[in-house]
C-alpha cells in the first residue's frame, strides 16, 4: 500500500504545459502570417503606384514624340516654301544676269563702231592729205594745159571721194550715237530691274509673312473652336498645326465608310470650318487638308490592294461629308500618306493605333 501511494506521486501530469505552449505557438503563427500580408499589401500598393506612374511618364514621351514629328513636318513644310522663293529669287537673278550680258554686247557693239569711226577719220585725214597734195600739184601744173583736165578730173574724183568718206563717218558717229543712247537706256533698265527684283524681294517677304501669320491666325481660332466643341478627349488631340482623329473613332477595322457615330463626330467640325469661312479675307488662298494614315501592317484585299488605297479612301470619305455638309469644295483636299508618315516608330499595338489617324490642316494652295 505504501508502494502505490509512492507511485501515484511520481506521476507528472504535463498535458497544460503542452497546451499552453501550442497556444503560444499558434498565436506567434497568426501575428507572422498578419505581418506578411500587411507587408504584401504595402508592397503591391507601392508597385500599382510605380506602375502608374511610368504609365503617365509613357504617355508623355509619346505625346512628346507625336509634337516632335509634326514638328518636323512643318519645318519640311516651310522649307518647301523657302525652296519656292529660292528659286523665284534665281530666275530674277538670271534674267538681271541677262541685263547684263545684254549690256555687255551694247558696249562691245560701241568700241566697235568708235574702232570704225576712229580708221574711217583716219582714211579721211589721209584722202584730205591726198587732196591738198593732188591739188597743190595742180596749181603747180595750171600751166601745163594738156594736162589740166587730167588734173581736174583727179581733183573731182578726190572730192568725190572725200565727200563719200564724209558721209560715211557721219553715218558711223549717228550709229555710235544711238548705240550710246541704247547703252545707257540698257544702264538705266538694269538699275530700275535691280531696284524692282530688291522691291519685289521685300515685298515678297513681307506678303508671305503676313499671309502665314492671318493664315496661323486663323488656323489657332479654327483649332481652338474644335477644342471648345469636341472637349477634352484622349482619341481626339491638337498637336501642333493638325487635328488628329483617330482612326478607331471615325471607322471600322479595313473600312473606309463612316458610321453614324463617325458622322455625328465630325458634324461639329463641318459647323465650325462653316462659321470661319466668312472671316477668312477672299484674297487668302487657303484649304483644309485632309490626311489619311495607317500602320505599318499590309493590306491586301480587292477593295483596298494596299494602304495607299485604306489611306486615300478614308480621306476621301471624310472629304465627301464634309461637302454634304455644306463645305465648300474648292476648299478641301483628299491624300492619302499610306504608312509611310508614322508619328510613333514603335512596333506594338500602341504604336499601330497611334499610327492610324486622320489628320486635318488648314493650309495655303
């Protein structure tokens, strides 16, 4: 009896311990799995916000890349234009060039006849000496009377000569005469070509400058107009000197044909270009382009064998409801780009759909 009493004493009973410690255990489980995921969370909101981030800083180098484009093209543009005057100053040029040349055979054409009249004064010098000497020796021979009407009929025919020699010399100084009145009319009619090419030059200058700056004038109050009606939309932009629509806006993939909402878009265009056109001096040869634009994937269907086609057949579309619309034609202009003008040179769908676009500029003929 007292054995079994030693025994039940040495007995340990750990089984609170062991929950205890499995409690602690689950409770540290649970505050690392908390401390995890509240880590999780702050990482993926960090990351969400660099995304969006680099998102804007993406759309603003492409925004960037579109106006340096255009920016270029409108350089192209107004080097066309200095090219047009470059060459408009070059025939100027060269018919001074032929003023000159013409003056040049006028005074040649004068040393020649002063060359003339210089040999024929000298001839008459000599038939004068002649003379004076044929009739010295007739009066050295008066006495002589066989000889007298030899010496007569000599005299006459030196008189006869002189006299000749005479005219001709009076005929060579009128003729040098006019050529020196023709020489110095040719003078006064290259100074008075050189101060009208130097008028014409200036003027030139001044009639482009100020038609580019009305033409820039209203260009900025027909673009600012679009923007008041159209609003503030991503597909629709102003870069620069051009109205960019893009293509998803006005048709269907491989389509040239404008839908309802495509009409309806480009009706307040068709208003505001309406409401400029009687502001806009009549002297002012200007016209609204319309550019047709695709990417860089092919086409090939029979409508369409190629985007030169797409391009030119969705200009011409956006063309003929303009005129529906009560535009002037005479006023509008249709081409076609094809993808041969890209404003973005990358090769993703972004950059495709950037690509495809139709642009609007007002412009001079």
């Amino acid at each position: 009896m007292s054995i079994a009493r030693r025994s039940r004493r040495t007995e340990v009973n750990i089984w609170p311990a062991f929950v205890d410690a499995l409690g602690q255990l689950v409770i540290a489980i649970v505050f690392l799995l908390l401390i995890f995921t509240v880590a999780q969370f702050l990482t993926t909101d960090a990351l969400s916000g660099r995304d969006q981030a680099l998102q804007r800083l993406t759309q603003q180098i492409n925004e960037l890349t579109d106006l340096l484009s255009l920016e270029k093209r409108a350089n192209a543009d107004l080097q066309l234009n200095v090219a047009t005057l470059s060459s408009q100053l070059q025939s100027a040029n060269a018919a001074k060039d032929a003023l000159t040349a013409r003056l040049a055979e006028l005074g040649n054409q004068a040393q020649d006849a002063a060359g003339r009249a210089s040999r024929l004064d000298e001839n008459a010098q000599d038939l004068a000496s002649r003379l004076a000497a044929a009739q010295q020796a007739l009066a050295q021979r008066q006495a002589q009377s066989d000889d007298l009407a030899k010496e007569r009929q000599l005299s006459k025919e030196a008189q006869d000569t002189v006299a000749l020699l005479n005219q001709q010399i009076a005929a060579l100084r009128d003729q040098l005469q006019r050529v020196s009145a023709a020489l110095q009319l040719a003078e006064t009619k290259d100074r008075d070509s050189q101060a009208q090419i130097s008028d014409l030059g200036r003027r030139l200058n001044l009639a482009l400058a100020s038609k580019v700056e009305e033409l820039a004038r209203f260009r900025s109050e027909f673009f600012g107009r679009l923007r008041q009606v159209l609003g503030d939309r991503q597909d629709i932009r102003v870069v620069g000197d051009r109205f960019i629509f893009q293509s998803e806006v006005l048709f269907a993939p491989a389509s040239a044909e404008l839908g309802d909402d495509a009409k309806a878009q480009l009706t307040p265009v068709a208003n505001a270009i309406k409401e400029l056109i009687p502001k806009i001096p009549s002297d002012l040869n200007w016209v609204l382009r319309v550019d047709g634009h695709t990417d860089r994937r092919p086409i090939n269907t029979p409508q369409f064998p190629s985007n030169w086609e797409l391009s030119t057949a969705r200009a011409i579309s956006v063309v003929k409801f303009l005129v529906s619309q009560g535009v002037p034609a005479d006023r509008l202009a249709a081409a076609g780009f094809g993808e041969f003008v890209p404003i973005d040179p990358g090769n993703d769908e972004a950059a495709f759909r950037r690509n495809r676009r139709i642009e609007l500029k007002l412009t001079d003929r």
